[in-house]
C-alpha cells in the first residue's frame, strides 16, 4: 500500500515515506497556498486559504455570528468556545458538500487563517474590529477558547486548523503595513505583543502561525530568523506550520527593499522559517536550489509539516474513519445556529448609558421613531471577513417585530448618509429634515448611528472608502443629525454599531440610552431589540478603552505603548475598558484569597456574586492586580482573571477564580520573565478600579494586598 494512504502508519512516516518520492517541483509546489495535485501519488490540489473570524467566510451561505471585537465584549472564553464549534461545524459540512464534487477551490478547505491575535493599541486601526481588543490577559484567554473550539477534541484528527495572526507587533497604520519597519524593545515586545501568541502556542496547540506584512526591528516579520526560529520554534516549542500573511514576501523586494529579487525573497523567507507563501513567491525556491541559496533537505521538512497536517485533518484517510466527515451542509445557517448568532449578539452588546433608568423601554411608549444611516443597513451586520446569511434581521426590521407584538408604531427615517458630509448629486436630497419630523411625531427617537466595513477595515478591500481612520467621532452629517433630532426635545436612544471605538463627547450628552452594538451579525436586529425593550438584559463589557479625542492618543505609527490601553492610560478616557451597565446591580465578595503565598504559586479563591436588583442577569467578574513593589516599571493595572456567570434576582452565587503564577511576573528591559517577591494589590468587582467606572456606575469595587515571599526566580516567557 501506498504509505501516504496506510492508516497502520505512524503520520510523520506516511509523511516523510511520500515526500521521497517526490521531485523537487512537486515539493516546491505544496509550499504555496494553491497546492498543486500531485497525481501519480494520489494528492490532489489544495486551497490552504480559508477564512473563518466570525463565521464561515466569503464561500457564500453561512450564519454570520458578530465581528470578533464583539464576541470579545461577552468576556465570555467558554461561549466563544461553542461558538467556534459551530462555526466549524459549517467549515466540515461545507467542505464534505464541495469535495463530494471535486471542488477543491478558494475558501472551501478547512486550514482557517483566524483569529487574529494582534493587540487593538490604537483606536484608528481599521482592523482592530477582527481583534478581542487591548488587553493580552483577555486576548490570550479568547484566542484558546477559539482555537480549541475550530480544531476539535478528537485524539487523532483535527477538524480543522486554527491560525494565530499576524505575527507580530502589528496593528497598523494599514496602508503603511507593507513597508513600515516597527521599533520594539524587548520589554515591550513581550510585555504586550507577544503575550497572546505564546499561549495560544502552549495551551491550545494551534496549528498554524501567520507572518505579518510588517518589519520589527529591521527584519520582515515572514522571513525573520529571531522571530520565527529563536522565539517560535525554539522557546515556545511551536510544532505546526508558518505561512507568509498573503504576499508578503513580495514586499521584501517591493516595498522593504532588503532583497532585489523574488528568488532572493523566497529564499530569505524559506531560510528564516517561513514554511509556506500565502502567495505564490515560493514558486522561485526551485531556482533558488539551483543557485545553491536554500538547500533541498529543508524544502523536505516544510513540506513534511504541511503534509503531516493535511494527513491529521483525514485528507487521505477512509471516510468511514474520520469522525468529521459524517457533518452535512444542512447545519449551513441553521436554526439553531442562527439563535446562538442572536444569543452572541445579545451578549456582546454593551450598555454605556441609562439615564433615569430610560431602558428597557418595554411598553412605556407608544409610538417610536427608527432613525439613522445604519438603521436598515446589511452591512453592519457584517463587519469584514465574513459569509453571507440567508437571512438578515437589519436593527429596524428588529425592532419593526418586537414593537409589533406589543402594538408599538414605528416611523422610520433614514436622516442621513453613512459619510458623505456634502451632497454631490441633483438627485440628492437632504434627508435630516424627515428625521426631524419623524421624531417630532413620535413619543421617542432611537438613532441608530456609528461606522461601517466601508470605513473600516483591511487595506485594499473592495468597495472600502477608507481603511483606518483620523478621527474618532460621528462620521459625515451624523453629529448633525442627532442634535437636530434633540431639538425636538423627545427622549433619544443611540445605537452604535463599530469595529472601533467612537469617541462622541458632544453627541453623548444628548442621548439618554447609549447601546453598543458593534457588527452584530445576521441576528443583530432581534438581539438589540431583545435588550432595547426588556427581553434581555446587557451584559456585555468594553474589550477596548473609548478616549475622548485623538489628541489623547500617542503617534498612530508609534508601537510604544506609555499612553496606550487601559494598562498605561495618561489621559481620562469616556468610557474605561471593561465598563459596561446592566439593567440591575451586583455585589462582589472574595473569599479564601491568601494573604501571603510562595514565590510561583497560583492564587485560587471564590468570589460571591448577589443580584440586588430586580431583573436576573450575568455579572462579569473582573480580577486587576498591580505590582506595588516591581523593580522595573509595570502597568497600572492588569486584568488577571474574569468569569461571566448568570444570577437571578435576589439570589447569590459563588464561583471559583485563579491568578496564574506566570501572570505575576515582570519583564524586564532585556526581555527576562522574572518572579519578584512583594506586594501585590488585588481588585474584584465588575469593572476596572478607576474613577471613571465608579462614577459611571455607582459601584465600588474590592481592594485586597497579597504577599508573595521567597527567593527571586527567572521562568520561561
């Protein structure tokens, strides 16, 4: 039997048994993400790009669930967890369905280049919205959750392969991403950047590892030894496989100009532990063998990696044998997935405001004014990177249905342009004037305002007006419209839907409600309305800290973090990281926190959680520490811990939180991981201990100190 097809083989000999039979073409073939089928040893081709952020991506039908930044919001590791499982439920059913005709084309494998890791530094990064936000802890905890939930918990086969990008230090400017050389120092680099892939790499045994477009420190970040050899393979133990983030080894030459030629670009990629081009660049590594620049033999064990994966995924195995085969298409956007996407939706969204107590609006007014660009619109829905429902519930069409069953009108006016600022056609007509009148009709106006993926998203992208932005407020008449729809003097509620933070100092005083929504997915409309008129209460939590101006805000093209994130805030912000409001109240106690423990212990304690209010809902339980007696300068705070739990009114429950050893840890400015004994200050309750989150929500929060005694000691990062 053909060893690639001898299931009674060990996989890295079935692997490296094929591999020598192989020419150096056809090895050189399978190091570019269009694999080409090698037919005499029964391999056909493959398509490693595949897209999965927040659903089953650009491969037509599939549930839209929302955009990453707002699943992050849930703070909620073990729902984003079922979450993914469903989502590659539709990667297998979709997948089994195409290769049942020989469709082996773009999007319709099951190696998934997501998630995206990076950490959201600056608000103007239009890509922030496919990241779980600022916070490393936070972004580490949803990143494993996500991967586990993508590749499975079978003994021998993956489901599918997950891929932790953009590796590393990257987070914008997008439009300079293919030339921009980042300065990092060390202490940095691992205090921030580097801390989400390291665990995803360790806990969650990811299979794939994406290179940024990116320099860091002089070096591409697809074809730099120290990252990609040093760190990766040698100090996190990575075992899977690298590919180049699209073509950007091409950038080597292009745009970095470090190399004059394509070989010379393969060569310095593939030398320095690129395993695989996510463009087609690799192609030119057979020339590169001929002029002696990369050697056959490690051509070998890139596409030993490759082929070992495709093997663990049941490319080559009986059907009968692989459990994930037995998924069928019809759980394409099925029932049940579509009310996981408006449980998710519901659970991202964040209440900022609630003046009086204004929300849930129940039956308390009788005809209600739906205004706003994004009111009706699809496309917030969406976000990037994402499928395409069979149905969409739009924020109107939601609230058209609830208000319908309690004998509610609704007056729609769209007020204005997502953008445009001036009117450029004859055929144009100012819209602000029928808002005004809808409002002046109705009883209150719920403005539905906010971005778009056509404001917001990946450099390039088709029918984008803009990537990243330079300002942080309403864009176009938006400003304009709310305090026209104000005048009127009526009660006003504002929906945001954003992949980034909107900084509106002057339009936030205006509103009684605010509601988060972000691109809350094909269910978004039912979700907001659930919450907007009391069928769900909001729990949702900020995963990113909203600033007031950009003025508060280091250079964009800085990667220096001091006055960045919640952990090294100059400035006030409008609303903190980690802030949200509920329709009720809770009170936070720990019990069984030591006070003092060794030096590399864990801390485990409880914290008892009592509804005081009068609705049940879900508290997010948040653990910041600080290191008041550090050698080298720390962050200000660090979330620690967080649990999502559910209590009814009135009643109270107790759960269980630790503090990992590691997270105790400084780093220093040559890059150690250090354990120093000393005091450490603890803080629990629902938000962050600032200012801003107690005076925002009337709630204190826990302070508590900890002594870890015993001798200094250096751990691996």
């Amino acid at each position: 039997m053909d060893p690639l097809f001898n299931t009674d083989l060990p996989v890295e000999e079935r692997a490296k048994e094929t591999i020598k039979q192989m020419t150096l073409e056809e090895k050189v073939s399978q190091l570019v993400y269009k694999s080409a089928a090698i037919e005499r040893l029964g391999i056909p081709a493959y398509h490693w790009w595949n897209e999965c952020l927040h659903g089953v991506a650009r491969c037509g039908t599939a549930t839209v669930f929302p955009q990453a930044i707002g699943m992050a919001a849930m703070f909620d590791a073990d729902f984003l967890k079922k979450v993914a499982e469903a989502i590659s439920d539709e990667i297998r059913g979709k997948y089994n369905a195409y290769q049942s005709i020989g469709d082996n084309s773009i999007y319709k494998g099951i190696t998934e280049y997501a998630p995206n890791i990076n950490i959201f530094r600056d608000p103007r990064w239009g890509r922030g919205q496919e990241t779980y936000g600022e916070d490393p802890f936070l972004t580490a905890e949803l990143g494993i959750a996500f991967i586990r939930g993508i590749q499975g918990g079978d003994e021998k086969y993956r489901k599918a392969d997950a891929n932790v990008k953009h590796y590393v230090v990257h987070s914008g400017p997008d439009e300079l991403r293919h030339e921009i050389d980042v300065a990092i120092d060390e202490k940095q680099f691992r205090e921030t950047y580097l801390y989400a892939f390291a665990r995803c790499i360790r806990e969650a045994d990811v299979a794939c590892v994406m290179g940024a477009y990116n320099r860091v420190n002089g070096a591409p970040c697809s074809g730099s030894s120290y990252l990609l050899k040093d760190i990766l393979r040698d100090e996190l133990g990575f075992r899977g496989y690298v590919v180049s983030d699209s073509f950007a080894i091409d950038d080597f030459h292009l745009h970095h100009k470090i190399t004059q030629t394509p070989v010379e670009s393969a060569a310095m990629a593939f030398n320095n532990g690129c395993d695989q081009n996510g463009g087609t660049t690799f192609l030119h590594l057979t020339e590169a063998v001929d002029q002696g620049l990369v050697k056959e033999e490690d051509i070998d064990t890139s596409v030993q990696r490759l082929l070992e994966e495709r093997i663990r995924l049941g490319m080559f195995d009986p059907v009968e044998d692989v459990p994930f085969h037995k998924i069928s298409d019809a759980v394409v956007d099925c029932e049940e997935f579509r009310e996981l996407a408006k449980e998710t939706a519901r659970k991202s969204a964040v209440l900022l405001k609630n003046k009086d107590g204004i929300l849930p609006l129940e039956n308390k007014y009788k005809k209600i004014a739906v205004i706003g660009p994004n009111a009706d619109s699809k496309d917030i829905l969406l976000g990037n990177y994402s499928g395409t429902p069979s149905k969409y519930t739009t924020l109107l069409r939601g609230m058209q249905e609830e208000a319908e069953k309690r004998g509610i009108e609704i007056l729609y006016a769209e007020g204005c342009d997502l953008y445009k600022k001036e009117y450029r056609s004859l055929c144009e007509t100012d819209l602000i004037p029928e808002a005004v009148l809808a409002a002046r009709k109705s009883d209150i106006a719920v403005l539905c305002l906010g971005l778009s993926p056509v404001l917001e998203g990946e450099e390039g992208e088709e029918g984008a007006v803009q990537c990243d932005r330079d300002t942080l407020g309403l864009p176009g008449r938006q400003a304009e419209l709310i305090r026209a729809v104000a005048g009127e003097g009526k009660p006003i509620i504002l929906i945001l839907c954003n992949g980034s933070p909107l900084s509106i100092p002057k339009e936030e005083p205006l509103a009684d409600a605010v509601l988060e929504a972000w691109y809350p997915g094909e269910e978004g409309g039912s979700a907001v309305a659930d919450i907007l008129f009391g069928n769900y209460n909001p729990s949702g939590r900020l995963p990113v800290t909203v600033v007031k101006t950009t003025e508060d805000l280091p250079p964009f093209e800085s990667y220096d973090m001091r006055g960045r994130t919640y952990r090294f805030l100059e400035k006030e912000p409008m609303y903190p990281f980690g802030y949200g409001l509920s329709y009720t109240k809770f009170r936070y106690e720990p019990w069984g926190i030591p006070k003092k423990i060794k030096v590399g212990e864990d801390i485990h304690f409880e914290v008892s959680v009592k509804n005081t209010g009068e609705r049940s809902g879900e508290a997010v339980i948040q653990v910041y520490i600080h290191d008041e007696e550090a050698s080298v300068n720390v962050p200000k705070l660090q979330l620690a811990a967080f649990k999502r739990v559910l209590v009814e009114r009135g009643a109270e429950r107790q759960t269980e939180l630790t503090i990992r050893a590691r997270d105790l840890a400084v780093i220093r400015q040559d890059g150690t991981c250090v354990l120093e004994p000393g005091r450490f200050k603890l803080f629990i309750g629902g938000h962050q201990p600032d200012e801003v989150s107690r005076r925002l929500t009337g709630e204190e929060i826990w302070e508590g100190e900890i002594e870890m005694a015993g001798e200094e000691t250096k751990i691996p990062y």
